[in-house]
C-alpha cells in the first residue's frame, strides 16, 4: 500500500527513520483489522516485536520519536491528516488511530485517481 508511505512523507517522515517500517507495518495491520487499535501492545506491538525481532517498547518508542519529527517537521499537516484541531503532539494511540482512519478514507480515492488515468 503506497498511500500510508506517500502519508507519512506529506508529514515529513521518510526511510531513514527507524520508526518508518514500524509505523507502515502497524498501520497496515490496523487497516487489515482495526479493532488491533483497541489494545495496541497485545495486538500490535506484541506480533510487530516478534516479527521485527525487538522489544515492544522499543517499538513503541521508535514510534514515539517518529511522531514528535512528524510534529516538529509539519504539525499544520499532522492536523489536517487527523482531521481536527490537534494542540499537542499526539501519542503513538491517537496517532495510529487516525492515520487509520485517514488511509481508509482516501484509499478509495487514489485507487479512482489511478483508474482514470
């Protein structure tokens, strides 16, 4: 799915960050099933660890760090992509929960974009 990586470069958030894998694999896996986002350490971080052969905690603050770049590079983008007034940073949660949302809402989209083409 190249729309979650074409996302996070609008955020400011390329491949040399460690957090990138993690942030498509976990985006991908709540896409493919959404209710992971209802208890992300058992149901994402838990299988991402074991897949990426790390720690839950460092997956989440990898996660963590990729999310306060994304901030610092582009907040007015983070907010339009969260679709709604964000004062703070978000956490790794609010963040996965509306990058979701977001991939959901205009995959569609791209897909008719590229079919008329």
């Amino acid at each position: 799915m190249k729309k979650v990586e074409s996302i996070l470069r609008t955020l400011g958030i390329g491949r040399h960050y460690k957090g990138y894998d993690l942030a498509c694999h976990a985006i991908r896996l709540a896409i493919d099933e959404p209710s992971r986002l209802c208890n992300m350490k058992k149901h994402l971080f838990t299988p991402m660890a074991a897949l990426f052969h790390c720690d839950e905690r460092t997956i989440e603050r990898n996660l963590r760090t990729l999310i306060r770049r994304a901030w610092d590079n582009n907040p007015e983008a983070m907010r339009q992509v969260a679709g709604y007034r964000l004062l703070w940073c978000p956490p790794v949660s609010e963040f996965l929960s509306f990058m979701v949302d977001y991939a959901m809402e205009i995959g569609p989209m791209l897909e008719a974009k590229r079919g008329r083409k």
